[in-house]
C-alpha cells in the first residue's frame, strides 16, 4: 500500500463529516479504529464489507480515538452488526455511558450519534496487540481532553485522530472555555515530535510521510490561536456550521440568524467571544467560509462548495 504501509493496516479515507476508518487486520484479529459520522453508518458498514477490508471475515474489536461524532458515530450500528466489543480511551467513558450531549458536542453542536455501551477502557501508556502489530496507547489531549493516538513503533505508524493531521489538527476550545486545552495541544504536538514517526494516518485526509512539516504547520497554527482567543472561538464555529451543512446538505440563508441563536455553542461562544446580534454573527460565518471557497450562496441557502 502507499507509504509502505503493512499489509495489516488498511486505511479507509473518508470526508469531513465521517472520519478515516483504519483496519487493522491479520486474518485473525480485525481491529476497526474509528467508525464515522451516524448519517454514514451504512454507508461504512458497505466499505468495510468490501474484499479489499473485510470482505466476510468477522470485525473482532472497535476502537476510538476520540468520542466526537464523526469518530464514534458508527459504534453502535457496526456493533449490531458484528456483535463485538467496543473500546474506549479512558477520559471518554465517563462521558458516554452518561451521555453527556454537552461534553460530547452533540445537542450542543447540534450533532447526532446513536448510543452505545462501553465494553472495554484503553488507557495511556498500555500496548495493545492488533491486526498483529503491537500498538501503544498514548495521550493526546487537546482537541479533545480524552483522546489517544495510536502508535506502532516497530513501523513508525501513528494513528493520530485529530490530534495532527496533515495541515493542523481539530479545533481547540479557547483558553477561556477550557484553560487546559491549548496547554494540552502544545504539549501533545511536543510528544509526538519525539515519537520516530514515519508514516501519520490521520482522523482526516490522506496519510503522509511528510511529519516534520506537518508539525510545523501545527504549532504554528497553535500560536495563532495561543495569542486570539477571539479568532480560535471563530474558527471552532466555522468547523462546526461546516460540519453541520456537510450533513444536512444545505441551510436557508434567511433561517441562518435563528440558527446560530438557537444552538448552544453558537450561542455560547457569540456571547464571550464575539457579542454579536445573531445576524452579524451569521453573516460573518458565512462569509468566512465563502469567501474561503467552502461553501456557496445558492437559491436562498447556503450549501458546501
């Protein structure tokens, strides 16, 4: 496979409303870390299925990264299917088995996943044999406080979720909503510039060799966000009303003030960061990503370019 990955780990590269899906498997064992968004679970359950995965081999363990929708979306649907285990890091367990839709950025950032139970804890610094590849478990809090990457040393593999990927990582909530996290981000960014990486699958976009400049891009991405809280709690937005629109496919433009006035992140962060009316809020967000090239005006709504 490309990048001189083994022929255990096969890497399944989705979009930005599902995440990457890794199988690691040996014949034996088939490990799948990360499941993708719930709109797609059907769709994951087809790929998986494919000769080129599993074909009809059974699915023996999921694991996660991390518990934001588009890594764990899928748990439940692929554990019916499969009657397997499910393994979480051990900061998200807490969390799922409360369903916390806060913490979780679910209601909250009106997203969405079926529930699931937790039927194993992975914690860092433990070594887990999967697919045939000893894989160590290392923290990686920052965009989110509990997660784990995934590091075979005999291969230089990091499974990275969206603790880096190739330009940057998942966003990080600004000093002021969560004081620990870019401290968190920085220090994780350090531990995996000391890790003898050669190849990063990340939770989005294709893997890559190119681990130096993709360090780089992070901490300085991170700086940015170190020095304006204001402009982290706007690109945290962005992410998510991008996110949203991925999975809904559209949004009416007239609708969008009620929108951001109406979900609590939006509504959380307008009211520390930017005290904006709901109008300038959403004008501003739409903007943005238009005029970044992500999303299109189009017939009364606004929908991904």
């Amino acid at each position: 496979m490309a990048l001189g990955l083994p022929p255990q780990v096969k890497v399944l590269v989705r979009d930005w409303l599902s995440a990457n899906n890794v199988l690691l498997h040996d014949g034996a064992d088939a490990v799948l870390v990360d499941t993708g968004y719930v709109r797609h679970a059907a769709l994951t359950l087809s790929l998986l299925r494919t000769e080129a995965m599993l074909g009809a081999s059974p699915l023996t363990r999921i694991v996660n990264t991390h518990c934001h929708s588009d890594h764990m979306g899928g748990n439940a649907s692929l554990a019916r299917a499969y009657g397997c285990p499910i393994a979480l890091p051990e900061g998200e367990v807490p969390l799922i088995e409360a369903w916390d839709h806060t913490a979780l950025l679910l209601d909250y950032a009106d997203q969405s996943a079926d529930r699931f139970s937790v039927d194993e804890t992975l914690f860092a610094g433990s070594t887990h044999r999967w697919g045939g590849l000893d894989w160590e478990s290392l923290a990686a809090p920052g965009h989110d406080m509990g997660a784990l990457c995934f590091f075979a040393r005999d291969h230089g593999i990091l499974i990275s979720g969206d603790a880096l990927w190739r330009n940057g990582f998942g966003f990080v909530m600004p000093r002021e909503i969560d004081p620990d996290a870019l401290p968190a981000t920085r220090a994780t960014l350090d531990m995996l510039s000391r890790l003898p990486i050669r190849v990063v699958i990340p939770g989005h976009g294709d893997p890559f060799d190119d681990v130096d400049d993709a360090l780089r891009r992070a901490y300085s991405r991170l700086e940015l966000y170190e020095g304006d809280p204001q402009r982290a709690a706007r690109h945290a937005l962005k992410v998510v009303l991008m996110f949203k629109l991925l999975d809904c496919r559209r949004l009416p433009i007239d609708g969008m003030p009620r929108y951001v006035e109406r979900v609590g992140l939006y509504r959380d962060f307008n009211a520390k960061f930017l005290k904006m009316t709901p109008q300038a809020l959403a004008d501003a967000l739409v903007g943005d990503l238009a005029r970044s090239g992500a999303v299109r005006r189009e017939g009364g709504f606004v929908v991904p370019a």
